[in-house]
C-alpha cells in the first residue's frame, strides 16, 4: 500500500520478454509500424553495405564500419522522430539484427503491405 492511502501501490510495467524469435518478430514489426520508420532503415542498411562491400573491395579498412555506422545511424533517429519508442536493438540486439534483414528481404520483395498489417495487429492486440 502507498503511503497515506488505503489503495496498492501500482507496479511499475514488466519489462517484454520474448523466449523466441517467432515470439520477438511481431514486436519487432510493430516497433516500425510506419512506413517511413521501414524506408529509412531499407535506404541506410542499403547505403551502409554499399559503403562496407566498397571498403572490402578497395581494401580501405575504415569503410567496413558503414553498415553499422550509416545503418544504426539512419535507423535509431527514425525511431526517435518518426515511431517516438526506443529502437529494439536496445534490448535484443541480435534477434533486431535479424528482424532487420527479414524486415529488408520482405521490403525488396514487394511485401511492405504484410510488414503493415503485423504491425497493425500486435498494436491492436498489445498496445506496444
């Protein structure tokens, strides 16, 4: 009970756990429910191994840090600005990693709209 009153106090929200990847997925979609969200980290996951494979070709040792610096780069203020949540890379680093390239493979194969309605109905359902 709080302090001076007769009501319990409210606990404070558990914190997602996800026992699997399949589980994480819908979360994941969800956290780029918006298309602009989706596009921004396409074009800098895109730009940063254009830049990285540039880097290994040429043999130029500072380039391989594109992928991680214009992808996360591009991909976290899009989830500050546009989303308004935390990217989910902060709590589940390697199940984001590969949410991103399953989220990117279904993107270049023209299925954007499916990426749309995931993320519409774990929000609908959970409220994330």
């Amino acid at each position: 009970m709080t302090q001076g009153t007769s009501e319990p106090a409210q606990a404070a929200p558990a914190e997602r756990h996800f026992e699997t990847y399949e589980d994480f997925w819908p979360y994941y979609v969800a956290m780029h429910s918006k298309a602009a969200t989706r596009w921004v980290h396409l074009a800098g996951t895109l730009t940063g191994l254009a830049v990285t494979t540039y880097g290994l070709l040429a043999r130029r040792p500072k380039y391989l840090l594109g992928l991680p610096v214009i992808g996360y780069g591009a991909a976290w203020p899009a989830h500050f600005l546009i989303e308004k949540n935390n990217p989910a890379t902060f709590g589940y680093p390697a199940w984001s990693l590969r949410g991103d390239a399953q989220m990117i493979r279904m993107m270049l194969a023209g299925r954007d709209h499916e990426l749309a309605e995931i993320a519409a109905k774990r929000l609908a359902e959970n409220g994330d």
